[in-house]
C-alpha cells in the first residue's frame, strides 16, 4: 500500500482499477519531400477533420459544462484557424521540402515557446494549448481516430497531464475519477472536472507515475487530494462504505437529470433555480435547473463598503448570463432595507423596517443609485437571455415609475451608441397582497409575476417572519395566501403574462399538484431543490 | 486611418476568450485593423499573436483603422473594447 499526495479538485471519492492514460505516440519523424504540394493538402484535410472533432467537443461540452466552459474549444478551432499559425506552418513545408507532421510539431513548439516564455503564469499555460491543436491536427493526418474508452468498466484515469479537449472527450460513463502528476488547480482542465462532477486529483507527482500500471486497485479520494495505491482490506472497506453513501444521494440525482418536467398526464412547468451569488452557478448547472429564476442582486451590495460601480455589477451579470445561455437569467433588482441593510446607504433607524423605505421603494427614492443597476443590466443583456423583475410592488404608479426609468436608461444607452437587448423580458414580484389584488391592474404591463411567498405570507397573514413565538399563527398553507396567487395567476393568463413562484413555498411538494392545477408555470427554487420538486412533478396526476 | 487609445480595465487583460471575440470581429470588418503595445504591433483578427502581446489590466492600448469602411470598423472595436475589457 502506498499513499500519494496531490490536491483534489472535486470532493468525491472513487475506489477502483487504475487505467493508465496513454497518448498515441505522436512522434513525428521529419521527412524530405519532393513534391510539397501532397503534404500541403493534407494539412488542409486533417485541419478540417480537426476543426470538426472540435465542434463535438464543444457541443458536448456545451451540455456538460455550460457556455462559459465550453467557449475554451472555440478558441481551439479559432486557434487552427490562426493565419500566423497556419504561414509558419505552409511557409516550413514549402521552404524546406518537408512532410506536414513535421512542420505542425516545429510550429507547435515555436508557439508554445512563445506563450512559456511570457512573464504571466496564465499566458504561459496557454503553451498547452497549442501543443492540443498540433496534436490533433497530426492525430488526423495518421488517421487515428479518438476513441479513448476501450475499458468495459469504470476506471481511475491516470494521466502525467490532461488537456481540455481529452478531458471533455473521455467516457463519462467509463470514468470514476481521473488522477494526474501534473496540472494547475486554475486550469482549465480542473475548472472542467469540477463542472462534470468527476472526483479528480491533480499534482500526485513524477513518483506516482513510475509506480501506477494498468489494473492496479487504487482509492483517490477528491477531498483530501490522496491517491491510495494497492489499499489493504481495512482501507478497502472504509473507502467502500463512504462510497455507498454517496451514491445513494447521487441515486436520485442521476434518476431525474435531463428528465422532464411532466405531469403523468403530460402538463409541462419550468423548474428553475434561486441563487444569491455568481459562485452558485456550478450547482446550478449541477442539478439541471431550466434556468435562474431569482438572482438576488443584493449581495452585490451587501459584500461591499461602497455602492458597487456599473463596471463591477455589469460584470457579474454578464458571466451570470454567459454562464447559463441560453437558458433565462431572472435578475431581481436591489431589495434592500428591512432586514438586509449595508452601512453607507444611511438608512434611518425604522420602527417597522419590513413595512418601511424598502426594496423598489429605496430603488425609487434614489433613482440615481437605481440608474446605475438598470444601466449595467441593459448592457449585460447582449450576453445571454435576460429577465428582470421588481421586488415590492404594491401599485400601478410605481410599474409606470420603474418603466419611465428604464426608457430613460435605453435613451442614454442609445445616445452612446451602447447596445443593449430588445428582448428582456420585464415583470414583477407579487409579494404584497396588494399587488395580488389588483394582479388584472399589473398584469397588462409586464411580461411576468414571480410570486414571493415568504414576504407575501408575511403580509397577509401580519406575521413578522423573524418572530419564532408567533410560528404556529403563520400557517404557510392559508388559504388567504393560496387565494391570492390563484387570483394572480389567473389575472396574469389572462393578459399574456407568465407567472412563477420563487418563494420558499415553491419547493413545498405538498403544493406541487396545487400549484400545477393553477396553473403556474414556473418554480424556482434552491439548486438542491430541483430534482426533488421535479421527482414531484412527475409523480403527479391532474386527471385523476 | 483612424486611431485610438484604449486602456485595458478587465482584471485579466486581453486572454484567450476576449481575444478569440476580438479577432472574430475584427474579421468581420473589410479594414486593415492592428493593435499596437509598445513597441510591438499586430493584426487585431491574428488571435495568438493578440495573445502573444500580452496586454495586461491597466496597459494601454493603440488601435489602428486603415481602409475599407473605417468609421464602421473602428466604432465596432471601440465598443468591443469598451465592453469586454
């Protein structure tokens, strides 16, 4: 038994045989040609079957790992595509009469030179990548196709290093864990295995690939970054045992992922998630939510001792909305107060700070800090699918308000020449009762409702949530509040609009038939959630 | 010819994502279009040599426009750049 110890970059645990990763032999002997133009057309052949097997790549990794992870694979086809890359390349072959393999591998290491030699350790990194293109570009002129996965059972795939493109190709069924001597945390092979949920270890070592061999048992354990070579029984069993435990909670993940969200009898609701920062978009993806249906934009203000700038928070929702395209992105303005409070807004101490200046009414008594979200929503808006939604409304005059802002943002965006989407979709949150009452008022004037139970129960039955002594008089189910997003959804049908819950509630499975029948149709709720809710879904009857 | 100045703000500086978008759209365009650093130039649509340049947060960069429709290609970077990085 021997222990290697490297950092883990997926907590998980596997126990199995070792399959030792091995790359065709890519050794490329230079040849002198006669006629240059045969090895010329060859380069061009094996470009296009490379660019090709990069568009798979990319599709795959589009569903695996999302749009932001997978665009690595453009810039690998855009990277065949260089017109430096490619003279260097033509340029060697014609000057000194040599084959085609030959002068992609020189080139290669010209380039990869180049980026190693550059004084940032990202640029440097880079270097591997070129030395990827060049290795397919010459695995497509000898004609060996990519198929890894000769194994017929799971394995710990050992490798010196992996690149980007091998990772998202090797056999998800077919790996347990992959496990390297080499390789950076930040890579964005490691960014990949922690999206495809792959127990993985990086840095195990040099030592470690002298010793590993093919059908060895082996334990790599992702939370502590060990590689356990040879385990003796005791080892065995514990590891075996923690093992189980983990995939009787993956069980039900693995059951419901990619399935949809239908009734027995064939009715549809969209299942999407809540989240509160930028860093939940990995569970998000995880658990196969539809799409985010509350960002809480206010940790953006919460983490900061200042207003956060439009430049910060344009940031943010761009890498939100880049993330999840082309899924919609619902991005809840500022709900501030109450609560919720940072410093250097100077709010002034309230008697009843969850009926005071709170949320859109804040938003609307400094429109000026206000501007400056919608600004950097607008122009975040290019980069994926956006919908944003207005907390705490309570009537007309402040729909009509809010939208004299937003014309105004376009009308500035536009007079600078800043280009913005035509397709946001605009709504509110139905969370007072009031809001619910005149739902056939709001309703003509948005693209949607998203009900907020907590508040909107909070509201109507006046109980003050953070109160535990009143709990058994804040009955969540009360009619009073089921009512009233009946109404609302009603309402909402009836003019056009959607209408989802993104409230506690909406996780409430007891609900789900309730909810499906008034026909709401969406839930957001907590990434954990989804596949629960959805398991609920489709367990339901509406014809019975 | 048009040119201008543009200094970089995105914490990462022009990396391989931003520089694939930009030579993307500098392809687009019918214009010569290089950017310089320094003292080394190169073709804004020639992505590794884009990233070759190494443009970090806080450099600055100059954007040259020639022929075709400049107008056009040089408000097409700018907001790019604005935008991105």
């Amino acid at each position: 038994m021997v222990r290697y110890k490297g950092k883990g970059v997926y907590g998980a645990v596997a126990v199995g045989k070792v399959s030792v990763f091995r790359r065709r032999d890519v050794e490329v002997k230079r040849v002198r040609v006669e006629d240059t133009e045969p090895e010329l057309a060859r380069l061009e052949e094996a470009k296009e079957k490379a660019v090709a097997q990069l568009k798979q790549i990319y599709e795959k990794a589009l569903k695996e790992v999302g749009e932001a992870n997978a665009r690595i694979f453009e810039i690998h086809m855009m990277m065949i595509e260089d017109d430096d890359y490619n003279e260097a390349i033509t340029e060697m072959i014609r000057g000194q009469s040599v084959n085609a393999a030959y002068a992609v591998a020189v080139t290669a290491d010209n380039f990869a030179e180049m980026f190693s030699s550059m004084d940032d350790s990202y640029m440097q990194a880079r270097a591997a990548d070129v030395r990827d293109i060049s290795n397919r570009i010459i695995a497509c002129m000898n004609g060996s196709e990519n198929n890894r996965s000769v194994c017929d059972e799971k394995v710990i795939i050992c490798a010196d290093d992996l690149a980007p493109s091998e990772t998202v190709s090797l056999d998800k069924d077919k790996v347990m864990a992959f496990v390297t001597a080499h390789g950076s945390s930040n890579s964005h092979t490691a960014i990949l295995a922690r999206n495809m949920n792959i127990p993985a270890i990086i840095g195990l070592g040099e030592e470690f690939l002298t010793q590993i061999r093919d059908g060895a048992t082996a334990v790599a354990d992702g939370f502590t970054g060990e590689l356990i070579l040879d385990p003796d029984e005791k080892i065995l069993a514990e590891y075996r045992q923690k093992q189980k435990e983990e995939s009787e909670k993956k069980a039900l993940l693995h059951e419901l992922k990619g399935k949809e969200n239908v009734t027995v009898d064939g009715k549809r609701i969209g299942i999407f998630a809540n989240i509160g920062s930028i860093d939940n978009i990995g569970a998000v993806l995880v658990n196969d939510a539809g799409g985010i249906g509350l960002f809480r934009s206010e940790f953006l203000y919460l983490e900061k001792s200042d207003y956060p700038t439009e430049e910060e928070q344009f940031k943010i929702y761009k890498r939100a909305l880049e993330s999840m395209a082309p899924k919609k992105v619902i991005i809840r303005t500022l709900d501030i107060g109450a609560d919720k409070k940072a410093d250097y807004f100077d709010l002034h101490k309230e008697e009843n700070p969850a009926l005071g200046l709170r949320a859109i009414r804040l938003c609307l008594s400094r429109p000026e800090i206000f501007k400056v979200q919608l600004r950097a929503l607008y122009r975040a808006s290019v980069y994926g699918r956006l919908g944003i939604m207005f907390p705490m409304i309570t009537s007309v005059s402040e729909v009509e308000e809010i939208f004299a802002l937003c014309a105004q943002v376009r009308k500035e965006l536009d007079a600078n020449n800043v280009e913005y989407s035509e397709n946001i979709e605009l709504g509110i949150m139905i969370e007072t009762p009031a809001a619910a009452l005149i739902s056939d008022k709001l309703a003509p004037m948005v693209d949607f409702f998203s009900v907020g139970t907590n508040d909107l129960t909070q509201y109507t039955l006046a109980c003050d949530r953070q109160n535990p002594d009143i709990d058994r008089f804040c009955d969540t189910h009360h009619e009073a509040i089921l009512r009233l997003i009946e109404m609302s959804a009603k309402n909402a049908h009836a003019n056009g609009a959607w209408i989802g819950i993104c409230g506690e509630l909406a996780a409430d499975t007891s609900l789900t038939e309730t909810f499906l029948r008034m026909g709401i149709d969406e839930l957001s709720v907590s990434p954990a959630f989804v596949l629960k809710v959805r398991d609920a879904v489709r367990k339901t009857d509406l014809s019975k | 010819m048009i040119t201008f100045d543009y200094t970089i703000r995105d914490e990462l500086g022009i990396h391989a994502r931003p520089a694939g978008m930009l030579a993307k759209i500098a392809k687009s365009f019918d214009s010569d279009i290089t950017i310089t650093k320094g003292e080394k130039t190169v073709g804004a649509a020639k992505l590794m040599a884009l990233m070759g340049l190494g443009v970090k947060c806080g450099d600055t960069i100059t954007v040259t426009v020639n022929g075709g429709n400049e107008d056009a290609a040089a408000e097409g970077i700018k907001s790019f750049l604005e935008n991105n990085l």
